[in-house]
C-alpha cells in the first residue's frame, strides 16, 4: 500500500489509478502483453459507482510471465505470496512495494477449462484501451470483462443469484459473456455466479463450483474437506487427481502462520501433515462413493 516517504498520503483511489500507469509502464519495457482487469479498469458499462479495490489486478500472457515477473523485481516489487500460496487455485502472486499499491500478478483466471494461453488470446484479441492516469492500458472487451466478473463472483462465496455487472449490463453484452463463457469452458461458474449453476448438474465441475459459490460454513475444517473432495470430482485425469491429492496434503506455511499467528513450529508442521493426510484419505473415500448432490 502507500509508502512511508513525507508528505501527504495519496487517496486509494487514485493510488490504484497510478499503479496502474506504473504497472503498464513495466510491461511496455520488457515487452510483456498484460491486460488490467477489475478495479478501475472495469468498463463505467458494467458499474454504478467505483468499484471497491484494494489491489491492482492484471493478467499476463502466459508466455511473457517470467519476463513481467522480472521487471517487476527490478523496478523494486517484492513478493508477499507466490503463486503456491496465493490461493486454492493457484493462479496470482501478490507483490508489495514501498511506494505504490499491491499488485496481484494472474497467470490465468479460474474457470475456464481451455488452456491459460488459449484464453489469454481469447481475451487479448477484443481487447479495449481504457485511460488509467493518462496511460492507454489493455483492457479485455466489455463481455470479457463481465465474464470475468462473473467468474470472480462465482467463488466468493457470497450465495447470491447475480452481481451488480450483470444486473446493469445489456442483454446483448450478457449473451456475448455467456458465448465466450462457453467457448472457453466457463459456462458452469458463470453459471454459479448468475443462480442458473443447478443447469449443470452433470458437469464434471459442479460441485466445485457448488462450493465456492455458497456461503462458507462455520466449520473451517469440513469446508476444506470439501473443497477438496469437490477437486478430485473436477479433475478429469488420473494424474490431476493424483495431483489434487499431494496438493492437499502439502502444507502452505503462509497460510498455516497466518492461522497460528506465529510462525508455525516443527511439531506444529507435522500436525498439520497428519491432518492434511486424514483429509485425504477420507476426500478420496468420498470420492469413489460419489459426493451427495
């Protein structure tokens, strides 16, 4: 967020306007294709008011990430989480630096089945200049950019049948979403994000998104299992379901010292090894008998 030098502080607002320029200033030197996504970068279209942020959200196109991740180095960006630890999905890194706003780096967008560089060029082939403090930046199409929404909607676990986006957006803008939604295999969260997710029921990924779509429980640890229980559904190959498992059992040391509040000790780590284990073997046992719809 704001760095600490004199002087008064920038409103957030307007912090998140130049971190953006910033942000697009680095990709522009080393040649890296990035798209602004949420925030201040949504279409005035899709919106009643500013959207509430507190990151600077852009997308990268797969094969430019290394480079983009460089350049922010160098131009003094530090990692706060990776990409391992930034969320179940796996899809952002977080990166903090003294002067301007958070930045979260996406290397795909969770949803779609397509590949991360097929959707990339989906997005990147509509794409829109929008002004964000007088810088022309890449923004996706005004369908796109509702798709995405959506998709952020579906797994924010807030229960509700649609969002403002898609409540102020024309009829055509939402055919055009759902078009590209099915093109790039995203129709069943965006389905989760507009009350219409009990269409797909059939789908492989229902139940994943069943879950992060509905308000999370008061128990912490039946929410994980879950989840989890709801990815070895999703996952369409005996190597991914191979690879949902030894993803759960790994432990996220970020996410275990941020529950402890201290930084987790030897004994604590192997506990939580122990448990990860016990949820495995019972998520796989769901599995086989196949989850209640």
């Amino acid at each position: 967020m704001p760095g600490t030098t004199a002087g008064p502080a920038i409103p957030l607002w307007a912090l998140l306007h130049l971190t953006h320029a910033a942000i697009q200033a680095i990709a522009d030197e080393c040649g890296a294709d990035i798209l602004h996504i949420k925030g201040p970068a949504v279409d005035v279209a899709l919106r009643t008011r500013p959207r509430p942020s507190r990151d600077t959200d852009v997308i990268v196109r797969p094969a430019h990430l290394d480079r983009f991740l460089a350049a922010l180095a160098r131009h003094g960006w530090a990692e706060l989480t990776s990409f391992a630890e930034g969320s179940s999905f796996r899809h952002a890194s977080n990166h903090h630096h003294r002067t301007w706003a958070h930045v979260d780096v996406h290397r795909f967008f969770p949803g779609p089945t397509a590949t991360p560089a097929a959707v990339f060029d989906a997005l990147w082939a509509n794409r829109h200049v929008a002004e964000l403090a007088h810088t022309a930046c890449a923004v996706p199409g005004l369908a796109a950019q509702l798709m995405i929404l959506g998709l952020h909607e579906a797994r924010a676990h807030t229960g509700a049948d649609t969002f403002e986006a898609w409540q102020v957006s024309t009829e055509a803008t939402r055919d055009e979403a759902w078009s590209l939604a099915r093109r790039l295999g995203a129709e069943v969260p965006l389905a989760a994000a507009v009350g219409r997710l009990d269409e797909y029921r059939g789908r492989r990924d229902y139940l994943l998104w069943k879950f992060w779509s509905q308000p999370e429980g008061d128990d912490a640890a039946a929410s994980r299992l879950a989840e989890w229980t709801a990815r070895l559904h999703a996952a369409p190959t005996l190597q991914d379901r191979i690879a949902v498992l030894i993803r759960m059992v790994r432990v996220n040391r970020t996410h275990l010292r941020m529950e402890l509040g201290h930084e987790p000790s030897g004994r604590e780590v192997a506990a939580e090894y122990r448990h990860r284990i016990a949820a495995g073997v019972h998520a796989l046992g769901a599995h086989r008998r196949g989850p209640a719809r």
